[in-house]
C-alpha cells in the first residue's frame, strides 16, 4: 500500500503515511491518487467527474500541483449528499458509476 504525502501548514512535507483525516494531510500528488485509484483505495465522484475523488475518508479536488484535500466540511456534506444521489440514481436505472452509497 502506498502511503500518502504529508504536507504541514508551513509548508513542510514528509511521508508518515498519515490518514487524510489528519489536518496535516492536506495535498498528495497526482501519481498518489493515481495508485489509489488504480488499487480501489479512491473513487471519483462520477466517470465523467475524476476531478473529484472520495479517497481515505475525505474528499479530494485535483489541481496542477497534486490533490487538495477539501477541509470544509459543509462543502463536504454537499459532496456527499450529492454522492449518495448518484448513487441512488445508478441503482435505480442499473448504470455503471462508482459506487458511493456503500463507502460513504
């Protein structure tokens, strides 16, 4: 398993393999999430979305300089409303989508 990027609020990285509930996990880089994505650690909002990606607990927006962890946690709670309905959506109509609902 690979282990994530720690960056500190000053800027500072290390790799303790921290979870991305800590606050001090707050960017990984794009062949991080590539892995996760890669080994079903990470699941994009939808398929046509990958811009946003539910992996270890939070959710993640990509940028140029890696993946941003989202800390807000109303924008969050939007995310993940917004996550179970597609989810209720590809269950009702049999579609192929990841599979929020479950993970949530």
């Amino acid at each position: 398993m690979r282990r994530l990027t720690r960056v500190t609020r000053d800027g500072g990285s290390g790799s303790r393999g921290a979870a991305a509930g800590d606050d001090l996990t707050l960017k990984i880089t794009h062949v991080e999430m590539d892995a996760a994505v890669s080994n079903g650690e990470a699941i994009p909002l939808a398929l046509s979305g990958g811009w946003l990606t539910h992996c270890r607990d939070a959710w993640w927006v990509q940028s140029e300089i890696g993946w941003l962890r989202i800390t807000d946690e109303a924008i969050t709670a939007d995310i993940d409303h917004v996550a179970a309905r597609l989810a209720e959506v590809a269950e009702d109509t049999g579609s192929a989508t990841p599979a929020h609902g479950a993970e949530l």
